[in-house]
C-alpha cells in the first residue's frame, strides 16, 4: 500500500543528509590543508657565545706555518653541531668578509675543531654550554698582526664582527663583535 506524500518527504531528507556530509568532508579537507601550513619547520638553535681571539700565542705547526686562534664558548642556550653551522667574520673597516665551515679546514682555515667536549663519544661535534671551539687562522704579519682566512685578513687592534649560522635552516644562532687586541 502507498501512502500519499510519503516518497515527497524522502527526498528533502537525503538531500540534506548529502549537504551534511559535503559540509563535513570540505572542513575536514580544509582543516587538513590549512594544518600543512602551520609551523612544522625545524627551529634553529639559540645560544649565547663568547668570542674571543688569541693574537698574542702563536700555535706552530711542523708543516703548515703558525696560526692564530678564535675562541667560541658556549655560555648558555640550546646545543648545536659543528657539522651544521658556519661562521662569518666581516671586517667593518674594509668591508672584507668570510665565511667557514669544517669542511673549510685545510684550505681557508687550519682548523675547526671542538675541545672540551661534554658529549658521550670522542668524535661528537655537539657544542653544549660549557664547551669550546675555535677556528685557526694563517698568521699574517704585513706590517701588523693579523689573522688570514682564505684571503682575507682580519687585524689586531681593529673590530672584527662574527656571526654563527645553522646551516640547516640559515639562521643565526649567535653573533657579536670582538676588537681584540
């Protein structure tokens, strides 16, 4: 037996069920979306380092000629990796500017090395508070004292700006300025 009317009132009702169920899939297919674009990049670390240059004790060497010493201590802050950063020195006065990493070591630096290390296994590169690094430079001595870095020279008595990179996300972890003397 049919009802009158009834099979007039079945349609209404699926038609809103099916807009319930569109409405729900776009948000969620919004939400999704959307959530792609939230901050999921990685942080770069943050520290606080003191920087020193040692221009008074030569380091010599048996086959490579003497070096000056930069000093990188870690006083504070998140812990970073010597394989993932870079540092840039910049002379203000001439606008001269390098920048180093490990792999560096041997062509534009003599050295980037990790020392007093705090980290599990002898060969971790992770720089915690407390630690030290330091990039060792050719000495220059044209008429006065400097550090070479490649082919340029950063001289004693004259600001020398220093910048320390994460390289795996290009931000600065640290940076300052020394005027050693």
């Amino acid at each position: 037996m049919v009802y009158p009317g009834r099979d007039q009132a079945v349609s209404p009702v699926v038609g809103v069920m099916l807009m319930l169920a569109i409405t729900v899939m776009l948000a969620a297919i919004a939400s999704a979306f959307a959530g792609g674009f939230s901050d999921t990049t990685e942080k770069s670390p943050q520290s606080s380092l003191s920087v020193t240059a040692n221009f008074h004790d030569k380091i010599h060497t048996n086959s490579n000629g003497d070096y000056y010493r930069i000093y990188f201590d870690h006083t504070g802050g998140d812990p970073f990796s010597l394989s993932s950063v870079k540092v840039v020195f910049r002379s203000d006065e001439t606008e001269n500017k390098t920048q180093l990493t490990r792999q560096d070591r041997g062509t534009l630096c003599q050295n980037f090395t990790l020392m007093g290390s705090t980290g599990p296994a002898y060969n971790d590169t992770t720089v915690r508070a407390g630690d030290r690094f330091f990039i060792d430079g050719q000495v220059n001595t044209d008429g006065d004292t400097g550090i070479q870095f490649g082919n340029v020279v950063f001289w004693k008595n004259k600001e020398l700006t220093w910048m320390v990179i994460d390289t795996r996300t290009s931000k600065t972890i640290a940076m300052g300025s020394l005027f050693p003397q």
